[in-house]
C-alpha cells in the first residue's frame, strides 16, 4: 500500500520535478541573482483588483522587472497579461502603471494584451516581439512551469523573482503548480506531435 502511494505520488509531481530540475541554476532572485544580459524581462500577468490596483503577486513580478532593468540586466520590460481579463481589467495597463511609478521609463516598456495565458505570452515576445531571451519575472513556484514553456517555444529563458512570503497564498501557489505543470505537460506534448510541430 504505502508502495502504491509513493508511485502515486511520483506520478503526480513528476512533472513539476522536471520542470525545476530542468530550470535548476537559471532561476534566483531578482535582487541578488547572477543573470546573463536578454533582450527583455517577460514579465507574466496576474491578478488586478476591481479599483485597478495591481495584486501583491503581479506587484511582485514588476519589481523584480524594474530591478533587472535598474541593475542593467534587460533594457526591455514586456509586460504581459489580459488585456480584457473576467473582471473586465486590463492587467497589462495596472502593470505599466506600476512599472512607471517605480521609475521605468516608457520607452523602455512594451505591453502585450493578447498574453492570455504563460505560452501565449512567450509565443507572443518571440513571434510579435522578435525576442530570442528573456527572463521571465514571476514568484518562485510559478519559475519552473513558466520557464518550461518558453523553452520549448525557443526561448533563451531564465526566471527571476521577488522574495519568498511565507503565506497562505505562497503555499497554496506550491500546490497549484502541481496540477498545473501536468496541464503544460499535455500541452506541450499534444503541440510537439501538432501537424506544426508545436
């Protein structure tokens, strides 16, 4: 019995295990990280309160953008997300409003709307955006699926993120990302073997 529930549980997180082996020394802190220079920090989308402010997680995920820029990393911050999300918001507007108050030039931001979900974005910065590298700005529980992705559309990725909160919300993002990486997982496959093979 308990040898069943430990193959079970392999099965289950086998491909988050993946996916942080795999992004394993390209992944840090935005703050203190040891980057290579890319053409842009991919900074992902989440949720905007119904008064337009950003949530802390996408606050987040700006910072660790405007600190790449600040240290010289990126001289791009993509910022990208719904442009309509269900609430009717636009994240991308909430993220380069904070961008800018963190004193990101407008000249150095590019917003995408159409970055629906993780691989629309990172098809989005290489096919509309003619990016190559990227490191992609998020909390630390989402770096590993998200980096996965933008791997297997091309991308030169690296992940970079704000620190880690011990809080409801962090653990339950751990959790998450479970169910979630074996979504990508099917998504990936069922692109790869796609009549355009992905």
């Amino acid at each position: 019995m308990i040898g069943r529930l430990a193959a079970l549980a392999a099965l289950a997180t086998a491909p988050q295990i993946y996916a942080r082996v795999s992004s394993a020394g390209e992944r840090a802190p935005a703050l203190t990280g040891h980057f290579r220079k890319a053409d842009a920090a991919l900074v992902l989308g989440a949720r905007v309160w119904q008064d337009g402010r950003p949530s802390l997680f996408l606050r987040q995920r700006v910072e660790a953008a405007a600190t790449l820029y600040e240290r010289a990393i990126v001289s791009t911050l993509v910022l990208t997300g719904a442009g309509h999300n269900r609430e009717g918001l636009d994240e991308t507007e909430a993220m380069e409003r904070t961008a800018l108050g963190l004193g990101v030039p407008a000249s150095a931001i590019v917003r995408d709307p159409q970055g629906h979900d993780t691989r629309a974005s990172a098809i989005n910065a290489r096919d509309g955006l003619g990016l190559s590298s990227v490191i992609v700005c998020s909390q630390e529980f989402h770096l590993p699926r998200a980096m996965w992705l933008c791997r297997t559309v091309g991308l030169d990725v690296q992940g970079a993120h704000a620190p880690v909160i011990p809080r409801y919300h962090t653990l339950f993002g751990y959790a998450r990302e479970v169910p979630a990486t074996w979504k990508a997982a099917v998504e990936i496959g069922r692109d790869r073997v796609g009549p355009d093979g992905g």
